[in-house]
C-alpha cells in the first residue's frame, strides 16, 4: 500500500516535469480510446497536438484563442490565490463586450485614434460592474460569490439576447439578431499580417506579466495570498478581506470585460447573440492549470487553445465527431489535475505513522462566511 | 521522457509524411466539398438534414468528390477559423449552414477567390458566395390548413424559438393557411429562446395542450413535442425532417428541409466550370420543402384539400402572403390583390391581423 | 380546475429532476466536498437510463443504470479530488466537458429512437379522486422516489449517528480525523451518493420528461440544481420546496406566453436566476445564519498521512 506524504515546499522538478507525465498519459489513454473507436491513434494524435503547431495560420489561429483564456485566467488566478470564487467571468466577459461594443455603437459610424482605447475602458468597466454585483453582495450579505456570480453569467448571456434582438440590432440587417459590423477604428490593429491574430494577445501577455510583479511584490499581493492560504490568519494580521474582495473582483471582472472586448472587436468585429462561447469557464481550468501562476497561466492557455483547434482539425481531416474531442480533453484535464498531486506529495509506501498535515494551499476553498 | 520524445518523434514524423503525400495535387484527384454546421449532425433537425444532404452528394458522385463536414461550430468566433481551415485545407466548395456563418463566410471568401461558398440562410453575396434558402413558409401555410382542419378545440399550439423574420413569417403563413379553412382559429405562441431545447420544448408543449390546443407547431428541432403529442394523444406538425419515428400516430404531416437536390446541383456546377454566384429562395416547387407523408390520422379530404393546397402554391396561383392584409395592430399591410415582396418577408418583425399575443422585441 | 391540475402536474415533472440532482448535491456537500459536474453526471446518468432501458425493456433497470453512471462519475471524481487532491472547482468544470463528450459519444448509436411513456402509479379509488387524485397518486415512481429520497435524506442528516459523522466531515475534517472518522472514506461516499442522485436526476429526462435521447438534452439544469443547494440553505426539506418552486416559474413562464401576456422571454428567463440570488442575500444577510447553515469545510481539501 502507498501513502501520500506532503512535501514541504512544493517541488520543483516535479512542477516541471508533471505536465509532460500528463500529456504522456493522455497520449496513452487517448491511444486507446481512438483504437476502440476505430481510428488511426498515431495520426489523430498528430492531428491534434502538432498539426496545428505546422502552419503560419494555424499558429496565428493558437493566438486568437489564447489570448482570452490568458487574460481571463491570469485574473482569475490572482482571486482565487485570495480564496476569493469568481466562477462568472463569462458573464463578465459578455457585459464587457455589450458595454465596449456600445460604444463603436454609439459613434458609428464616426471614429479616430481614441475610440478603441475607449471602448476598451468600457468593456473593463462593464466587467468590473457585473462583478462589482458578487463582491458587494458578498461583502455587504456574505452571499457565497460563486453561485451570485455563476448566476449572473446566465442573466449576462440573456441580456446580450435581449439588447442585439432590440436596441442593439443592426438597422439593415433585416431584423436579425445581430449588431452593426464595426467601423474600422473599432478594429483591433492586427498582430501578424493575413491573419486574425491582434493586439489582444500582446495585451494577455502583458497583463500576465503585471499579475506576476503585483503578486511578487506588492503588499496587496501578499494580503491576498496571505488571505487565501490562512483566512483567520489574514484577519488577525490586520488584512481587510473587504478589501482583497473587492480587489479580487475588480481586477478578474476587468481582465474579463476587457477580453469579451477584444473578442467583440477582435474576431468577431460586432456584437452576436452567441459571442460568449464559454471562455469564461475554460479560463477557470486554465487557471488552475497554470497553477495560479501567471507564466503558467500563460502555457496553460495555450495548451488548451491547442486542443479546440487540433480536435477542429481532427475533424476536419478524419471526421472525428466532436464528442471525441470532448472526451479527449476532459481525459488531459483529469490528468493535468491529477497530476499535481505529485508536485505537493511524495509517495512513499506506508509504514510509519506521520503527523497529520493540511492541505496545500492551492487547493483549497473558502466558503463565503 | 525518453518514451515521451519518442512519442513525439514519431507523431511528427508521421506528420511529416502525411503532409508530404498531401502535397501532391493529381489532376484527377476528388473534388473537395465541405460542410459547416452549427448543431450535432444527431439533431434530428436543422443539421440533421444538411448531413443527409451531404450524403446525397457522396451518393451521387461516389469517388468523384470528397466531402468532409465540421459540427457543432458555434456562431461566434470560432467559424471563421473553422470556414478558413477547410479553405486552406483544399476544399473548393464550402456550405456553411447557419445564418450566423454569414460574417465569417464573407471574410474567408475574400481570402480565398479560387474557392466557391455557398452561405445558407443570409443576404451578403461576392462573386464566390453564393446563398440559399427555402420558403418555409410554403410549407407552414399548408401545414396550417391540415393543422386547422384537424383540430377540434379551435387552437393550434405554436412553439417558436427566436423572434427572427424566418420564425414570425412561418407563424404567420401557419396562422393564414389555418384561417382558410377556420376563421376563428386561434393560434397560441410560447417562445422558448432557444433552437435546442427538448426539456423545454416539451415543457411548453404540454402547456399549450393544457391550454387547449390539440394541434401543434413548432420552429424548433428537437422531436420532443412531437413524442409528448403523441403521448398525450393530440396532433402535431413535424419541423425540418420527417419526425414520425416519434409520433407515429400523432404527425399529421412535417415540414422537411430537402437540400440535397441543390446540393448535388451546385456541386456539379462546380465541376463543370458552370457555377456562379447566385441567390436561391427555393420552395415547394423546388422540392426544397417537402410535406411528409400525411400521417393515418388525416382523412382523405384533408389530404386532398391539402394537396390542393400545395399545388396552388407550386403553380404559382397562391402566394400566401397576398393582400387585404393587415398588420396585427390593424394598419394595412397588403393591399386587395398585392403579394408581397420578398424583401419584405425577410425582413418581417410584426405578426398578421389576428394572432394574438405580443412579439417579443 | 382543469388548467391548474395540469399546469400542478407539468410543475412535478419540471421540479422532480431537479430535485433529484440537487438533494444529491446536498449530501456533497454536507460531507464537505464541492461538486461543480452535476451537468456531466446528470447527462451520463441519462444517457446510461435511456441505453439500458432500450436494451432491456425495463424502467427500473434503466433507472439503476442511470444512478450507477452517476455514481461512477462521482467516484472519477473523488478519486481525483479526495485521493489525488486536485482542486474541486477544477475538477468539477473538467467533470462536465468530459460527461457531455462521453454521452454525446455513446448516444450516437441512440439518436432516432424512442421509448414509450413511463408508467405511472394507479391506485383505484385514490387516484380517481378529483383533482387531489391524480396529482397526489397518480405519479410515475419516480417521483415518488425524489420525495423519499429527500425525506430519508433529511432523517438521515438529522437523526442517524452516520449522518452526524457526515456533518462532522463537513463542518471540521481535522477534528472529524481527530476522532477516528474516516473522512475521505465519508466523503467517497457522500459524492458517489451526490452523483448517483444526479444520474437518477438525468435518468428522469431521459425517461419521463424527453423519453428519448439528444445531445445535451440536461441544457443546464445541473447548474440550476447547484443553485438550489444553496438557495435551500442546505437544508433538505428546502431543496424539494426550492425545486417546485423553480420548477413552477419554468412552467409559469411558458403558460403565462400562451394565455398571451406580453413579457419578453428573454427577461422572463433571467427570473429564476435573479431569484436565486435574491434568496441568497436574503438567507446570507444574518452571518450567524449563514455559519449555521454552510458547511465549514466546504470545498476544502483534507488530507491525514496518519
């Protein structure tokens, strides 16, 4: 019989070297998974993970994805550090796009230099507003944020439903359910010529390096993740969770409304009724993935990104339904997940008793009380 | 790790190889066809029927063509990626098969002038996107006139999903063909706010049974309110494929989509060097709606006036939407004698003169 | 009369796979683990209802079917979580891509048949009643099964000596392991309960409600039933009351379209939700309650070497 033991520190080579044992472990399930469905392992596999890495677009394609699965999860991350839930940034996203979107709207079809550094401040703002609900709600009533937020994603999608069936819809569009195309000042410049890639993921990258300094150096980093890893702890040293909270909230919520901006402006160049496509909940995972770590958050990121567009690609060239994509990635998942454990524990085989220890602090949940 | 590299290795060289090999374009190779599609080719509805469409097409042409199809795409951002890939990829024409693919499709057509799009559904054209539809329409009037004949309460149950013009104009064209036959008939509407939503669509079928109808419609495409109708033991009115699998004895007719035709005629343009860039509105003339086989329930009159019905419409001797015609607010729309225009169906956001209920904004 | 007994009835087949889920989730979470894959355990549990039913004939072996997917997926997920801790919420998340994956995968050799309608409970005399009859006796089991299981639930919470070591594995894990409870093993069995629940929750859809099978036919109830648990406070009795009630506007909205009422449904589909967080706040505004209620330990990783 084996037994964990938990590490001290956690261990380095093991923080390395645990995503590659994930990606083998899946290669091998996923070895037999496509064997009982009766397709070629080697050439699925290949279509999935390196196919995508062999072309100019394809690679162009990579950056489009990650880079709202960036910059959410890189906000994501610093909440969840604090034990602070925001499960919503989908719905975040979604206002965020509404607010930043109303704006190209609302000068269409006038323009200059200063409309999209504008619409970027309300797609923020929009964001920072709809998670300004949960953190009050949580601050003011101590209503548990997960569920408050988690609601508000399902009111957020209803309501871009709401606004791009009415106010919002576009005058010549015959009715449908859609906004104006954007004028061209309401573009986001585009990062590499003949491609989709823009601006967008620049601005994931850098906002990924800014959670890294004021995680490592700011005091307010060092209250959340204090607050995170020993609530009581926190309050006794002074730490206002009211503060932290909102904090929290504000910087996940605007990181979110900005994405679902850059998402509106970016690759989809107006508002649709199904612009929120669930990055807001695959940031959550990628969060954890990159082991709330902003450089982690990063590869994560784009690991996932990697995967929707190899199993398009598995698709395309093998016809391989959709539902095997799924289940292939709920298996990496699972593996990515699981293998964390080795990185906090050893494994030992079982014999002497140990001292009971708690749990790393990466794993844990607060609740709202 | 070493096994992990090998892995690796070996996965990149089999790549490798498979590039090569697709590097080599003969002369005779397959045409290349590809289709996008927004649901999951197990619908039973929208998608459903395109995938049988695409199967014709393999059918027709056996080693000739190659198709290839992507599901489950959503509207947003991830068709243009998608509609690129199959571009890029060798496809020479590419159906994209929901409305919200209009965009996208637009933008890869542009990038791509030596590749044919076929958009299903929109209004933007280039000199290689051409678009299509059908005239759902002609298919709900007729419906309508079985559906009114059929009841005995008076009421047709109406399930709708989007308050979009292709949803309104087939509740109005169900409610004229209904009046025909019934003036008083009364048509209740419930919105479900969804294409795709079988504990739904089933949750408002039962309330509009509750609420006294005893035939029902719908514009959305799963098979559940026509198995709780049979269950229930009232009529129903199939939507975009033949539903009679799930109510035997209760579809009276369905309103199937029937693209393969159109399909396999656009493809063989593509072949002959003939196609071109075109606009397709086709109806039951063009055997782009088809009625399904009435069900035992209809009796030969109903059929016959049904058919008769059909027949006006394919001859060309009734338009459904054809003057007097008022809007529901009672400010004329159609004058004595006057059809209207297409460009007017396209765009219609208002319900006819007697449906009641409001249209959701 | 007629229209309130059959809108009472639609109200009952809206609410009871709700209820099902969510008074699984309930355990769960009362054990201390937080389960965000109801959604993946729901639609497995219907898929394995529908496949075994259409195989064998027979609702009931159906049912199990669907309660033994669910709680296999439940038992995927406390291996990740309690024995390899990984992170709940993640776990959760991931739970859900990969059910939908898997059922839409199983159930491609499924789409385009149909079952016939589930049976339903009928007592002479006592379901021919007027009114009172068919809405109190002429069920199908199911349903009848959710009301026990919350009843048994709510006892077994309350008044059992297992289900104070329960609770005690969700309101402090250390003292729990202090004293000699197993709590991993508590917890094993609390989340293959939850997902047992949310299978019989799926196998409902799957064979009352819809009896036939689609693609993502659960269309987010799972998440509802997440919402219940805490809008019932975690307190059973609660979860059935919420789920009718949740169930009622579903139907209410769509009867109050067909009688004609201008609203938009856009906006009439936010009310659950807004109300849900109404009931939050109105439950969480008092700290004390809120501490009474939550469990302690909720969502927290434990882990003993001894």
């Amino acid at each position: 019989m084996f037994k964990l033991v938990p590490r001290r520190e956690p261990n380095a080579p093991m923080l390395y070297a645990t995503p590659f044992i994930a990606v083998a472990l899946t290669l091998i399930a996923g070895f037999g998974l496509f064997t009982i469905l009766g397709k070629d392992p080697v050439q699925a596999m290949g279509l999935i993970f390196i196919k995508p890495l062999a072309s100019y677009n394809s690679l162009a394609e990579l950056l489009v994805k990650g880079a709202p699965l960036i910059l959410i999860g890189v906000g994501l991350s610093i909440g969840f550090r604090a034990g602070v839930w925001n499960i919503g940034a989908e719905g975040q996203f979604t206002i965020g796009a509404i607010c930043g979107g109303s704006v190209a709207l609302g000068f269409y079809p006038g323009g200059g230099f200063w409309l999209l550094p504008l619409m970027a401040l309300a797609g923020a703002l929009g964001g920072m507003a709809w998670a300004a609900i949960p953190a009050l709600l949580r601050t003011k009533f101590h209503a548990n944020e997960i569920l408050v937020s988690l609601m508000l994603t399902y009111v957020a999608t209803l309501l871009l439903g709401f606004l791009v069936h009415g106010a919002l819809r576009d005058p010549d569009g015959f009715n449908f359910p859609e906004s104006r195309l954007f004028q061209d000042d309401a573009l986001l410049p585009k990062l590499l010529p003949g491609s989709r890639a823009n601006i967008g993921f620049l601005v994931a990258l850098f906002a990924a390096a800014a959670a890294y300094v004021y995680l490592e150096r700011l005091m307010l980093g060092f209250q959340a993740r204090v607050l995170g890893q020993a609530p009581r702890a926190a309050r006794f040293a002074g730490y206002s969770e009211r503060r932290i909270v909102w904090s929290s909230f504000m910087i996940s919520g605007g990181l979110a409304g900005l994405a679902g901006l850059f998402e509106a402006a970016g690759p989809v160049g107006q508002l649709v009724p199904s612009l929120p496509v669930g990055y807001g909940f695959t940031a959550i995972i990628v969060a954890f993935l990159g082991r709330l770590h902003p450089v982690g958050v990063v590869f994560a990121g784009m690991l996932m990104a990697l995967t929707y567009i190899g199993g398009e690609t598995a698709q395309i060239e093998m016809s391989l339904p959709s539902a095997t994509t799924g289940v292939f990635q709920g298996m990496l998942l699972f593996f990515l997940l699981a293998s964390d454990v080795l990185v906090n524990f050893r494994i030992v085989r079982a014999g002497k008793p140990l001292a009971p220890a708690s749990a790393p602090a990466a794993a844990r949940l607060t609740p709202a009380a | 790790m070493n096994r992990v590299s090998r892995l690796f290795a070996g996965l990149g060289a089999a790549l490798a190889l498979g590039l090569a090999a697709s590097g080599a374009v003969r002369a005779d190779d397959p045409l290349k066809v590809a289709f996008v599609y927004t649901g999951p080719v197990g619908d039973h509805g929208w998608s459903y029927q395109h995938n049988v469409g695409r199967q014709a097409v393999e059918k027709a042409f056996g080693d000739k063509v190659k198709t290839t199809y992507v599901e489950n795409v959503s509207d947003g951002p991830d068709a243009e990626r998608v509609i690129e890939q199959l571009a890029a990829g060798g496809a020479k024409l590419i159906f994209t098969t929901s409305f919200g693919f209009m965009n996208p499709t637009l933008k890869v057509a542009k990038r791509h002038p030596e590749v044919k799009f076929e958009h299903a559904t929109g209004f933007k054209r280039a000199d290689n996107l051409a678009t299509y539809n059908a005239r759902f329409y002609e298919g709900r009037y007729v419906a309508g006139v079985v559906a009114a004949k059929m009841s005995k309460s008076g009421t047709i149950g109406y399930i709708a999903s989007f308050p979009i013009p292709e949803v309104v104009m087939g509740v109005n064209a169900a409610y004229l063909g209904a009046k025909t036959v019934n003036p008083n008939i009364k048509i209740k509407i419930i919105w479900v706010s969804s294409w795709f939503d079988p504990g739904k669509e089933a949750d408002a079928a039962k309330a509009l049974i509750n609420q006294g109808a005893d035939v029902l419609m719908q514009h959305t495409d799963s098979p559940a309110a026509m198995k709780l109708a049979e269950e229930r033991g009232v009529y129903a009115i199939g939507q975009s494929s033949d539903m009679a699998d799930f109510g035997p004895r209760a579809q009276l007719t369905s309103v199937e989509d029937h693209w393969d035709e159109y399909y396999i005629a656009r493809v063989k343009a593509v072949m002959d060097g003939t196609w071109t860039s075109t606009d397709t509105w086709g109806g039951l003339k063009d055997g782009m709606v088809v009625l399904a086989p009435y069900g035992k329930a209809v009796p030969e009159d109903v059929a016959r006036l049904a058919d008769e019905t059909k027949q006006a419409i394919v001859d060309g001797r009734l338009k459904p939407f054809t003057g007097p015609l008022n809007k529901q607010d009672g400010s004329v729309w159609l004058k004595q004698g006057e059809s209207a225009p297409d460009k007017d169906l396209l765009s219609m956001n208002f319900y006819v003169e007697g449906v009641e209920g409001g249209l959701p904004k | 009369m007629d229209l309130v007994l059959s809108i009472l009835l639609g109200v009952v087949v809206a609410a009871t796979p709700l209820a099902f889920a969510a008074i699984g989730e309930l355990v769960t979470e009362r054990s201390g683990v937080l389960n965000l894959g109801v959604e993946g355990m729901m639609i497995i549990g219907a898929i394995a209802a529908f496949a075994a039913t259409y195989g064998t004939g027979s609702y009931i072996i159906g049912s199990l079917a669907g309660a033994l997917a669910g709680a296999a997926m439940g038992a995927l997920f406390g291996v990740l979580t309690l024995s390899l801790m990984s992170n709940q919420v993640a776990t959760g998340l991931a739970l859900t891509l990969f059910g939908l994956g898997l059922s839409a995968l199983i159930g491609q050799s499924y789409s385009g048949v149909s079952l016939p309608r589930f049976p339903q409970v009928h007592i002479p005399i006592l379901t021919d009643i007027p009114f009172v009859g068919p809405l109190l006796f002429g069920q199908d089991g199911l349903v009848y099964l959710s009301i026990a299981l919350v009843a048994g639930v709510s006892w077994f919470l309350a008044s059992t000596r297992a289900g104070l070591i329960l609770r005690a594995a969700g309101e402090n894990h250390d003292a729990a392991h202090a004293i000699g409870y197993p709590v991993i093993g508590i917890r094993y069995l609390a989340v293959m309960f939850g997902g047992a629940c949310a299978g019989l929750g799926g196998a409902y859809l799957s064979l009352v409600q819809t009896p036939l099978w689609v693609e993502n036919m659960s269309a987010g109830r799972g998440w509802i039933a997440l919402a219940l648990v805490v809008f019932a406070s975690w307190k059973p009795t609660r979860v059935l009351g919420g789920a009718y009630l949740f169930g009622g506007v579903a139907i209410l909205q769509l009867h109050s379209q067909a009688l004609g009422l201008r609203v938009d449904p856009q906006i009439l589909s936010m009310l659950p939700y807004l109300a849900t967080i109404v009931v939050l706040v109105v439950i969480s505004r008092d700290r004390m309650t809120m501490t009474l209620n939550a469990p302690a330990c909720l969502g927290r990783a434990f882990h003993a070497s001894s």
